[in-house]
C-alpha cells in the first residue's frame, strides 16, 4: 500500500496544484464565482480523483504487492503480475531478465565444473611424480639430505592438498559423507601426515581424547581441517619441547574438539580477521610460508558441516582452535 501512495504522490500533488490554480485564475481575471461552486467543482474533481486511483490500485494491486515484497521464492517472482498494459510488460521485462539469468548461471556453473575437474585431475597427475620422489628420496644415504627432500615434498604435498580442497569448496554438496565415527580415529591419520613436521620442530602432540567418542561428521573433510589446524600449530611454535594438545569434552549437548598449541600466538587486533581468505596477519608477516588461506578453509568446511569453529590467542602464550560439534552422539565419560 506504501508502494502505491508513493507512486501516485506526483499525481496528488499536481492535482492540489491545478486546484488552487482554478480560484487564482477566476480572481485574476475578476470573474466573480460563489464559493459554493467553487468548492462543488473541486469535490467533484476530488471524486473523479479518487475514482481513478481506487481502479488504479485494484488493477495493479497485484504488482504493488509483489514489487513490495522481492523476497518471494523464484517461482512466485515468475507468476502473472496483473491484466493491465503496465503489469504485463513488466511481467514480460522479468521473464526476459530471468531467462538472460539463467542462461549467464548455467554458464558459470558449467565453467567452474570444467575448472573444478581440472584442478583435480591436475592434482591426481602431479601426485604421481611426487609418490616416486618420496621413494626415491629413501635410497639417499645422507640422512640430512634425505629429511630435507622429504620436509619439501611434504610440504608439496599438502600444498596440492590445500589446492584440490580449495576447488572442492565449490561443490562441496557433491564431494561429502556424514556419518557416525570414532574422533580418535581421524586425529590419530592428521597427526600421521604430519608426524615429519612434528618430529623436525620437537613438537609432542598430546591426545586427551577418549577411544569411544563419537562425531557425526565427514572422515575425509574433518582429517583435512584437522591437518590445517595441526600445521599452523606446529609452524607457529618456537623452540622445542613444546606441546600441542588434543582434546575432546562435553559442552552441554555440545561435543567440543580443542587443539591447543604453546606457540607465538595471534595479536588481539588480528583475531577477528583470521578466518578472512588470504589474511596473514602480523604474524604471518614473520612466516613467509603463510599463505592466508588455512583458517579461511577450516571455517568454510565448518560451515559446510554444520560445525562451529572458535579461536582464542594470547601472544607469547599459544593459540586454541575449537571446533564444536552441534549434538554429540554419546557423552564423553
């Protein structure tokens, strides 16, 4: 109803106008009229005024009301919007607008799955050459040597991990499994792609996680934002013996999962941006490897699952990643 009183407002108003300009025109031109029919020809424009836009607010009611409301579902947007000449060209310009809208999504999505399938074959066909490094990288007798070769293929590893997961984002609806599974289980398989990077820094990882906790979750998915969550701790960590701990508890109907480092810790300006793509941080700054990009997936894959992720850091005193499972399965005993 606001929609048609705001439209039709020009209309009143030049009206208000032309009937104050009728009385001006009869006293300037010294034509003497009773008040009377004056005042009965303006009650009768007023009539004819007012006969006009009630016709006009029932004919185009309907369009008043949809263009009030255009958060109604795409089918609804698509319906007739009214009989008259204007509600029927808009109906038209809509219908035109909604075809050019598909037709431009359709090739966007056919885009991304081109670009998608290219990412992974591409990462599938550069993990062949980097299995037959890491054999050969046993046959080096220099111990050093064969650490370092096996630290960068490492790192190439979970860097083609980052890029495939990365695309995967995209059609995430297509590539995910929810199923009931033991938490240690995906713990313990990030902690093992990540043993050499503990093992170089001195890093003990700590698990506190009782065997029979239960998740409802993706395997595959939460072993990888366990891997993110577990390369930042260790590669945040100055010196050696230090921890990184692992544990499982109940927060209400809540399971919760933290991993907690000793390391450098986040600067408290820099916390509400981490989960931002591409955002490294005053830390990140120190660690030319940082590519902005961990904490930015393990929210997203969160999200994805229905999960929650929480961060808390103190410089100088470490980091904690918190990620809450909405329902635990069992309590933890």
């Amino acid at each position: 109803m606001k929609l048609f009183w705001r439209d039709q407002l020009p209309l009143i108003l030049f009206f208000m106008l032309q009937a104050l300009l009728v009385p001006l025109l009869y006293w300037l031109s010294g034509e003497e009229r009773p008040p009377t029919i004056v005042l009965y020809g303006f009650l009768l424009s007023t009539a004819v005024l007012a006969g006009y836009l009630g016709y006009r607010y029932v004919v185009l009611r309907r369009t008043y009301l949809r263009l009030s409301e255009p958060g109604v579902p795409r089918g609804d947007r698509l319906e007739p919007l009214g009989e008259a000449p204007l509600a029927e060209a808009l109906h038209d310009l809509i219908r035109v607008y909604d075809r050019e809208y598909e037709e431009e999504l359709a090739g966007r999505r056919s885009a991304m799955e081109r670009h998608v399938t290219f990412i992974g074959r591409w990462v599938h066909q550069m993990k062949t050459p980097l299995s037959v490094l890491q054999l050969s990288a046993r046959e080096i007798e220099d111990e050093d040597l064969a650490d370092s070769v096996n630290e960068e293929l490492d790192r190439l590893r979970r860097g083609l991990d980052m890029v495939i997961y990365t695309s995967r984002l995209e059609s995430f609806e297509q590539d995910f499994s929810v199923d009931r599974l033991q938490l240690v289980q995906p713990i313990r398989e990030a902690l093992a792609e990540q043993r050499r990077l503990f093992i170089k820094r001195r890093i003990t990882p700590v698990i506190e996680v009782d065997e029979e906790t239960e998740v409802y979750t993706d395997a595959k998915w939460l072993r990888f934002i366990l891997g993110q969550i577990l390369t930042n701790a260790v590669n945040y960590t100055e010196g050696e013996g230090k921890k990184v701990f692992i544990r499982a508890y109940q927060r209400g109907l809540q399971l919760v999962l933290d991993i907690r480092d000793e390391g450098i810790g986040i600067v408290r300006e820099d916390i509400k941006r981490v989960f931002n793509p591409y955002f490294t941080g005053q830390r990140g700054r120190q660690y030319k490897e940082s590519t902005g990009m961990g904490l930015y997936l393990v929210s997203e894959v969160c999200r994805h699952l229905d999960h929650e992720v929480e961060l808390e850091s103190e410089p100088g005193v470490g980091t904690t990643v918190r990620i809450v499972f909405r329902e635990a399965p069992e309590q933890i005993e």
